[in-house]
C-alpha cells in the first residue's frame, strides 16, 4: 500500500513520461471475508496536470511541470494552423497562414499531450491525397510520422475540444476559453533551421542565444518566455513596449522586488481543486506584493504599466490597470487575513515536563501556523485544554511508577522503565520491565503499578510485552487526538474556502503571475546585456508595401560595431563589423573567413532588435521584419530519402515563398552540395528571384563562377570577408569589405586540419594544372577580381543611418514605516549621509571642482535585490544584520555580494542600503571612514577591524575619480 506522498511520486514520474493514469479509490466498509470491495475513480493525472488530492494538508511544494497542451494541426487558404488546447488551464488558442517550417518548429519546442490531424492535410498542391510524397506536407509528414496521431474530421476547432473532453472524461458543459492574440502585424514564427541555427533551440555545436540573453542563475519560467518570444517575435508595437521597458530597467536606482514566479497551470489547477495549501498562499500573495509594490513605487510604476500589453499577448487575457491593481489588493489583503504568513508565530506547539517533545510536533505541526489564530480560537483553546489534560494523565499514572524504579538501585538486571512517544501508534506509552514489586507491601507506585494494561495498536492487537498504558491516558489521548482532528479539519476549511474565493480571481492571478515572469526576464537580459556592453537598437516600423519599390525610400538596417552574439565584448575578444544594408549582399570570402559567423550575427541582432531586446552592437537602427530567415548547411535525410542538396533545395523552396520586400533572408554557401556549373546556375537564377522581390539579405557563397553570369540583378552589392597578407601568407580579417574575393585558402585550411604535406603539395600541382587559365585570368582581370588585401573595411558606398539612445531620467522614490528594522534603517541612512557627504564635499573643495557627487542611499529590502544600474558601478554598503550590528563593505559587484551575503546561516532575509560612487578608489576610502566613525555615531560594527587594515584608508587621488553630473 502506497502511502500518499509515494503515490504522489509515483504518479509524477509516471506523468513526467508521458503516461495517463486513472486513481481508483477503495469503498472503507465492513471487513468481511470474501466480500467484494467497492472502489470507484477519483480521478485522473496527465502529462502537465499532475495529481494534487491532499496537498492542502501536507508541507509539500509540488514541483508542477508546464502544461502539455492536445494539439490539433490543420490546413486552411492561408496555410498551417495549430489549435493548442490546455486541459489544466481550460483555454484554447489557434495560430493560421503558418508555413510548414514554422509550424514544424512548433511542434519540435511543444511537448504535446496528445497529436490530433485533420483531414484537410491529406491534400496538398499536388492534387493527390498521399500527403508527403509530392514536396509541399513532405517536412511535416515526417516530423508526425514518427509520433502517434490520430485524423479527425468536421471544424477544427469544435471537434478538437470535443476531443479533449473525451480524452479527458470532461463533462459536455465544462467551457473553455479562447486566448487566441491576433497575429496580425506579427512577424512569421522562426524556421525550425533558423531557430537551431542561432541557438534559439538548443542544437549541439551552435552557439546558444537563450544562454547569452540572460544571465547563468535565471532559470526557469522567465527563460521559457525569453525562448517563446524569440521563436514567435511579437508585433512592432509589443516589441516596442518591452524594449520601453528594458530602457527604463536599465536606469531605475530603487532596488526591485524578487519577482515571485508562479506557473500559471499551478494556479489554476490548486484553486480550482482546492488543494492550495498555505505554502502556495504564501506565494500567490508575494506575487500580489510584488506587483503592489511596482504600483507603489514611482520608477517601478511605469515598468507595470508598459508590461500590461506584453503580458495581454503572453496570456490572452485583457485586464486594465486599474483593475489589476484593486483586485490584487483586495486578494492580498484577503489571503493575509486568513493565512499565517512567514514570520509570524502566534500558535505554539503544545509542551509538556513529562511528555516527549517529539509527540506534540508531530501531532500538531502539520496544520498549526497555517491559518491565523483569530480563526481557531475555539480548536485551540480545547486541544490546549486536551493537552493539559494528556499531561495530568500521564503525570498521575506513569510519574510514580518512574520515581519508584529511580529509588531502586540495583548493580545488573534491576527494574527499568520510562515514557516514550510511540510514533508508529501516535501514543504515549510508559515502557518498562522487571518494575512489578515482588511483595506488594502499598509502597509509593504501587497503586499505578496494577492500573496498567498492555498497549494495544488501533486494531486492539497487543504491541510487544513491554508497553504499557492505563484507562485514563487513553482516555486522554483519544480526547487529545479528536481535539487536534477537529483543529485540523476546521484549518483544511478554511484553506479550501480561500482557493473557493480566490477563483472569482484566477484571471487577475494568472495575469500578475505572467507579468512577473516577463518583468523578471526583462529585469535578467537588461543586466546581462549591461554587463557584456550592449545596446538598445532603434526599431524602424516599416512603411514598405508590395506596390512600394525596393529602394524609392530609405529603408535598411544599419549595426555598428556588431559582434558575434556568442563571444563577451566585455572581455575584448570580439571581432566588430559594421553592416549598412539596403539591398541583397552577395557575399565571398574565404574558409575560416567569418561568412557563416556573420550571418548568425546579423540573424540574431536581426531577431533581438525585432523582439525589443538589446544587441551585441554599438549602435543599430533594424527595421519590422515580417520574417527572418537563415538557411545555413544542410544534411542528407535518409528516412525522407533525401540528399543533402534535395533537403536544402526543400528548404530554399520553403524561404522563397514566404519572401517579402519586409524580409531578411540570409543563405550560406548555396548550392554547395551539387555539381558546380548547375549549381552556379541555380545559385544565380536564386539570387535573381530574391533580388526582383527586393528583399534584404546576405547570399554566401564559394561559386565564383556566379560573377560571369549575366545575372539580371538592379539591388544586388557584392561584399567580402577581407584578407591580409602577413609574411606572404593570406591571413583572414573577419572584417567585411567591399568587392569580391575569390581567394578560398582551401589549401591553408586543410593543412591547419591535419591533412598530410604530400597531399596538399598534390593539390597544389592538379589546381595549377588543370586551373591555370583561370588562375591566370584572375591576375589580370582587375575588373572583375577584387583582391580581398588592401580594401578600405566597411567602405560601402550605401547610405549609413543615424542611431540614437533614448536616456530616460527617473526619480526615486522612497517610503517607510516606523518598526524598529526600519527606525535603525533611516538612523543609519542619516549618519551615512551625514559622514560621506561631508568627506566628500571636503576632498572637492581640496581640488577646487565645481560638480559635486551626492550620496544617495537605496535601500535593498529582504525580498528585494540591487537594479541593473549598479553593474560595474563602484558601491559602497551597509548591511543591517539581524543582530542590529551593521557590516560596511565596497563592491564594483554588488549583486553578487548581496548574495554572498545572503547565502550564510541566519541572513538569507538581510537588508542592505548603499549609494554608488565615482571609482573604486574613493569607495574604499569612505568604506573605511564609515567604519572608523560610525562606532563614534552609537553604532555598533561586525567588522571594526576591517578600518585598522592597512590595505584600508589608502589615500584618494581626486584626478582619478570622475566628476558625477
């Protein structure tokens, strides 16, 4: 027999593989020989909605995976379309006009419950009903083939949900609610070759982008949204908003709540079972907190209220400011009326001189200090009563037996006994043996002694020979346990009449918890894109149109300075092009050049600036793309029965037809896997077909012999990966020029790779053999051979843009209360002020500057942690332990010296204040004069060694210390 817990596991690991399982419970009757048992189902777990029966009553923090949505795919007149119905949720949405590449990149980053297909797919363009086997459907074919499916017919919408309520055992009238977002305006979804291709799905050998946007300790539901933004970039409006809000995180000076992150599908699924137990409450009201807060606080408040749209489009669901902000107070303030928060101890364990310890905390730790006391006063007040009652018990029957065996001495074998707390039996039992007196003479204990009876367990069975217990204290165990039951019962009431009242709010709930996600994810990519030095683009909405000429306006991209996304710029060990783009660049350069990184490099600077995010350049201007779309090499498919040249010809096939004048198509080395010349051609006629649809976009390639063809081409440059000569050896650049360059160093590379001397010297003699026309040819033709040394890097001749930063300025905004924390908190504040700003108005007037710094302390609350303005700024602190004895320290990183700091046995809840300075050499000077004086202040240091170390006091060159504005 499984106990709870166990079958919870069990059933977890069951559904995190992909199993449904049905619960059958068993009828508690009579026990009769032979009888039948009567069981019934009381329920169901599925893969994303996992099995939470009792959570209410336990100490247990389910660990609830993402919802795994039934999905249904189909085919309408504007293409794919994907129906994603949540069980667990009860909502549905639908996404059409997919290409088959995008939605095959869907159903790769969707774990799916269940794959339903619908009939329309067995047609394709072909006019037959073997799907698959004439191109188009061919991707997608083999993507489901190897799942299990099942066809279904009529609406695809209907009949998808009627599915799910058959697959699920949902009642015909249970409801489900569309959260479908208009993808008007959108930007098609990610290839599934351009999202492995950049790293937005994590592909073995590719550079990872999700790894590089946020920073290594952000995990979880915030990076899930950064993932599903970059694979389906949102409208320029939204992208818009959340870049607005990035600028605005990247200068807030107040500290920011921790962003308590809550899956949605939990919430639902606990309140709607009525299963949240006060752990759970516990966090559903510091998410309501955390969204109070940024309402409260003046920088914070326009950070809320540009999320709300990002988060409409992440949920569905359309909820007004207003709106979001009373309700979240009103379920706040009723959650904290009913639930023992963390901090609070008003219920004590009941103790007692004779009983074990360990008896009462097992008894009565499960379900006190869940809910307030004001509301079991009266369970209370009788198990308080029971327990004395136990006690007395106990004192009386058992004491005198004790202190009769403690008066008996014997050297071996003499009397022995004691009470102890029998856990299996959740009894106390006196224990003993050899106690009974030889002659019964009416001694002290005598009379307890002939009251004992032997313990039995709850079935009346006797529990070994040496437990012992007597009437009364069985009595007052069964009065204490019901008191404690009833305690218990009343407690389990009232948690489940929270969940009741809070599902009027499930939409607010779901809503503030998505915002949180989206504003911690934010709050993680803008302090690790301060941190590798990269920059907001201007996001360029585009006003081309199918009757609007490439080139009649000025539409482009420009990136300045750009950077492969995978290497640190903060660490100097990147490569910087800057790419000015209007029309289609045709692009050579040798192997080990950069082509393939510059490509990955303009695709994802590409994708960050359309999603509003921040990118590896120093400055861009990047337009609305309506797609963005990278083809880099391609591999044989032998299930599909396709080579490497049949694959990327499908893939290319799929590129052109989703093209646009608003597209950015970018193409590695074309056509390399069939035989030159045809390839040469196909590659050209390629390159003629992007170039009439006037798209933007890069074209790589190692077919020189595409540059004799009479290509018909009106917008199309040529570029190159640039090369120098370093003691007559060609040496690659990275850079990219203007022109064209036919020098491949094949020979350098494979030398580089271990092939063998005798082989390359070979090659060496059949190239000039059997290409020493051409080699001479390309010598002398200078108008049709660039040579790649010697080129003027980045001397294009195309219109460059002007890039601008947007600086936002902000007030901070600051507010307390009169507890004692925060009493000792402004007193510090004040002396800190007081003795900085006089040392520092002192060390100025030295040196005759008229631009003074002023210290401004922030406070960092226990919940709280330090904004992305303090990286790479000089900090000076003062952590307020809960000792009331303060720590002063300096850091250029204070964020991981916060959480240094919290880390240690007895601070995890620490605040901190602390200003920032102008250079690590003034932050240590007033680091030590605040140690040596604020003792002088009445304060009282943990570390007032520290200001009589010599590596401490150092004088402060003023010349080196930058003026603060």
């Amino acid at each position: 027999m499984l106990s709870l817990q166990n079958l919870r596991q069990t059933l977890d690991d069951l559904t995190r593989n992909g199993y449904s399982v049905c619960i059958v419970e068993e009828v508690q009757g009579p026990t009769q020989a032979r009888s039948r048992k009567g069981r019934f189902i009381s329920g169901h777990a599925h893969p994303g909605s996992p099995y939470v029966f009792g959570l209410v009553g336990v100490d247990h923090d389910l660990d609830f995976p993402e919802p795994m949505p039934v999905v249904g795919i189909s085919r309408s007149a504007r293409g794919y379309c994907i129906n994603l119905v949540l069980e667990t949720m009860k909502t549905y949405s639908s996404e059409d006009g997919l290409t088959e590449e995008a939605l095959v990149t869907k159903l790769r980053t969707c774990r799916y419950h269940h794959l339903f297909l619908h009939a329309s797919l067995r047609n394709n363009s072909s006019g037959t009903c073997r799907w698959g086997e004439f191109g188009e459907g061919g991707l997608l074919w083999g993507e489901c083939s190897g799942r299990q499916f099942e066809w279904f017919e009529g609406n695809p919408v209907n009949e998808l949900l009627l599915k799910v309520k058959e697959l699920y055992g949902l009642d015909d009238d249970v409801a489900f609610r569309n959260v479908t977002v208009s993808s008007e305006n959108r930007p098609q979804p990610l290839t599934l070759g351009t999202a492995t291709q950049i790293g937005a799905i994590p592909t073995e050998g590719i550079p990872c982008l999700l790894k590089v946007l946020l920073p290594s300790n952000c995990t979880g539901l915030p990076v899930l949204y950064i993932r599903d933004l970059l694979l389906n970039p949102p409208a320029y409006e939204i992208a818009s908003k959340i870049q607005a809000t990035c600028k605005l995180m990247s200068n807030v000076t107040c500290s920011i709540p921790e962003f308590t992150c809550v899956s949605s599908a939990k919430l639902v699924k606990l309140l709607e079972q009525r299963e949240a137990n006060h752990i759970e409450f516990c966090r559903i009201k510091n998410l309501l907190d955390d969204i109070l807060h940024m309402y409260k606080n003046s920088e914070l408040n326009e950070i809320l209220k540009l999320l709300m749209d990002p988060t409409w489009v992440a949920t569905g669901l359309k909820i007004d400011f207003e709106t979001l902000v009373t309700e979240c107070e009103w379920a706040s303030g009723r959650i904290g009326e009913t639930i023992s928060l963390d901090g609070e101890s008003d219920q004590k364990i009941s103790s007692s001189s004779v009983i074990p310890s360990d008896f009462f905390e097992d008894m009565e730790s499960s379900w006190k200090g869940r809910v307030k006391r004001i509301h079991i006063e009266e369970e209370l007040a009788q198990l308080q009563s029971a327990a004395e009652a136990l006690s007395s018990a106990v004192t009386e029957d058992f004491l005198p037996i004790i202190s009769r065996i403690k008066a008996t001495t014997a050297p071996f074998g003499g009397p022995k006994g004691e009470i102890l707390y029998a856990r299996e039996h959740e009894a106390v039992w006196f224990k003993g043996k050899r106690f009974a007196p030889s002659v019964w003479a009416g001694t002290p204990g005598e009379e307890q002694i002939k009251q004992l009876k032997p313990a039995a367990d709850s079935r009346g069975r006797k529990v070994g020979e040496e437990w012992f217990t007597t009437m009364k204290v069985e009595d007052a165990l069964m009065r204490y346990h019901e008191a404690g039951a009833k305690a218990k019962v009343k407690v389990l009431e009232l948690l489940r009449g929270l969940s009741f009242e809070m599902q009027s709010k499930i939409n607010v709930l779901v809503f503030a918890s998505m915002l949180l996600v989206i504003a911690k994810a934010l709050f993680a990519h803008v302090s690790e894109g301060r941190r590798r030095k990269w920059v907001f683009p201007t996001l360029a909405k585009s006003r081309r149109s199918k009757d609007v000429k490439p080139l009649d306006e000025a539409y482009g991209m420009e990136i300045i300075g750009l950077s492969p996304y995978w290497f640190d710029v903060a660490e100097g060990s990147a490569v910087h092009n800057t790419v000015a783009m209007q029309s289609l660049f045709l692009l050579t350069g040798p192997n080990g050049g950069g082509k393939s990184s510059l490509l990955r490099s303009i695709c994802a600077a590409a994708l960050l600036g359309i999603c509003g995010f921040m990118v590896p350049a120093e400055s861009a201007l990047i337009p609305q793309y309506d797609s963005i779309m990278l083809h880099m090499k391609s591999y044989d498919s032998p299930a599909d029965g396709k080579s490497s040249f049949q694959v990327e010809m499908s893939e290319i096939r799929s590129i052109i037809s989703a093209t646009t004048k608003r597209s950015l198509v970018l193409i590695d080395e074309i056509c390399r896997g069939t035989e030159t010349a045809k390839g040469t051609c196909i590659a050209g006629s390629i390159i003629e077909t992007l170039d009439k649809i006037g798209c933007l976009g890069v074209v790589s390639t190692h077919l020189h012999g595409i540059f004799t063809l009479p290509l018909n081409t009106k917008n199309t440059v040529y570029k190159a990966m640039g090369t120098v000569s370093v003691d007559g050896k060609t040496k690659p650049t990275l850079k990219l020029i203007d022109g064209i360059c036919r020098e491949s160093l094949a020979f350098e590379t494979a030398k580089k790779e271990g092939i063998s001397e005798s082989i390359i010297q070979r090659a060496e003699s059949l190239y000039l053999s059997a290409y020493v026309k051409e080699v001479v040819s390309a010598k002398n033709d200078s108008e049709l051979v660039d040579v790649c040394t010697n080129m003027s890097i980045n001397g294009s001749d195309e219109s460059h843009f002007q890039s601008r930063r947007i600086r936002e300025g902000v007030a901070h905004n600051w507010t307390g209360s009169t507890n004692q924390t925060e009493f000792l908190q402004k007193e510090v504040e004040s002396a800190v002020t007081v003795i900085c700003q006089k040392k520092l108005i002192e060390l100025y007037k030295k040196k005759n500057m008229s631009e003074l710094a002023e210290v401004h302390c922030v406070l960092i609350g226990a919940r709280e942690r330090p904004p992305p303005s303090t990286i790479g700024a000089s900090s000076v602190y003062v952590m307020l332990r809960p000792d009331k004895k303060l720590y002063v320290g300096e850091t250029d990183d204070l964020e991981g010296r916060v959480s240094a700091h919290r880390s240690k046995e007895g601070l995890q809840n620490v605040s901190f204040l602390y200003f920032v300075v102008p250079g690590k050499s003034l932050a240590c000077q007033l680091e030590t004069l605040l140690i040596n004086q604020l003792p002088n202040q009445g304060f009282r240091l943990a570390n007032v060694a520290d200001g009589k170390h010599r590596n401490f006091g150092t004088s402060v060159s003023i010349e080196s210390v930058p003026v603060c504005s």
